[in-house]
C-alpha cells in the first residue's frame, strides 16, 4: 500500500511540474512529504542540444516557486493562468541561460518574467542549487535592480533590446515570445534592427545584470 502511495505521489509531482494538470498543485503541496527524497533530488540529464539543456532546465525547475508566484499575485488557478505562467517560467529560464551562454548582462524588458525571477530568489538554497546548471564557470546569477524602461525608450535602451533579441534568435533560433516580451518587439528603426550589435556575444560563460551599451536606436 505504502508503495502505490509512494508511485501515485510520484505521478501527480511530475504531472504538476510539467504543467499538466495544475488543479492538482494545492493536493500535492498538501501532501509532498509522500514523495521519496531521491526524487525531490532531481538531476539533470545530459543533454548536448541548446533546446535539450534547456528541457531539462524546465523539468528540474522547483515547482514551490509557481505555487508561491500563483499565491503572492492573487493568479486564480485555470487552464489560462496556469499555461501563462508555466510560459514565464521557461522564459525566465531561456532568459538565464542566455545570460550566462553569452558572458553577457542582458537587460530584463519583460515585467511578468522580472517578478518570477524576484519570486525565485525568495527560495534562496533552489535558486543557487538551479544555477548550479547553467553555463559557465561562475554560474550563480545575480539580479541588479534598475530604472524602469521609459514609455519611449532612450538610444540606449533600443540598443540593449536589440542586443537582446538578436542573441535571443541565435542561439535558440525563433523570436522571443510577445506575449512575455512585448516591449522588446515594439517598433525600432529598421537601420537600428539591421545593425550587427552581436558581433561581441561569444557564449559559454557568466554575466550578471543589465549595462547600457551606447546610443543609435531611437523611436519612430
């Protein structure tokens, strides 16, 4: 009985961590102590593949921090509400990798995906321990507060979410989402877009923040 217990358990942990059937979260957040140690203790796999070391990210990514986000901005539990957010999860993850494949301090141009990371960082010994995974020799990634992004951005801001989504597209080879990133995708100046602002990214490594990088992009 004690193993059916053991394996059911096991079941709804993965099923609610991969998002599948997240009516189930507050059960298994009731009830988690059923679940045996050695599987809290996720590894990673080895992946090669950019999109496989991120997969494996997502799969290890402690599921208390959605539970703990969904509770601290009042986000009704519903097939909507719950895919969104499992969407700002992976996206603050590609965010992280990015960051730290390219020694590169990308600024953060996504609200929803800057309050996942400050609801991470609550969960201070899983955030370190999630870091542990991503690229480079250094891999704990600091937060760095900064101004909000103006309505219009200054030269210099157009610059940096260029710079970001020029990398964003090379190394996972698709446009950021618009529905997590919208401010990076707003209308820049085609001579802006068309600059090659990637020419430093080298990849591999760690960074940490956002930096500003020099003018030359500006509104329309």
């Amino acid at each position: 009985m004690k193993i059916l217990v053991v394996m059911f358990m096991s079941f709804l942990y993965i099923s609610c961590a991969m998002g599948m059937n997240a009516k189930l979260l507050p059960f298994f957040m009731q009830h988690r102590s059923a679940v045996p140690l050695l599987l809290c203790q996720r590894q990673l796999a080895s992946s090669q593949t950019i999109e496989g070391k991120i997969a494996d990210l997502q799969r290890v990514f402690p599921i208390e921090v959605r539970v703990r986000f969904m509770k601290d901005f009042n986000i009704y539990y519903t097939d909507q509400t719950v895919a969104k957010l499992i969407k700002t999860q992976n996206e603050w993850i590609r965010y992280a990798f990015l960051v730290k494949y390219y020694q590169t301090a990308f600024g953060m141009f996504s609200k929803e995906v800057d309050n996942f990371w400050h609801t991470f960082l609550l969960f201070s010994k899983d955030y370190e321990d999630f870091c542990e995974h991503l690229p480079g020799n250094k891999p704990y990634l600091y937060h760095k507060p900064r101004y909000d992004t103006e309505i219009c951005p200054t030269n210099c801001q157009w610059k940096e979410k260029v710079i970001f989504r020029r990398a964003y597209e090379r190394l996972y080879g698709s446009s950021p989402d618009e529905e997590i990133w919208s401010a990076v995708l707003k209308p820049c100046k085609p001579s802006c877009i068309n600059r090659n602002d990637d020419s430093s990214l080298s990849g591999n490594g760690g960074s940490d923040g956002s930096s500003c990088g020099g003018g030359g992009c500006g509104c329309d």
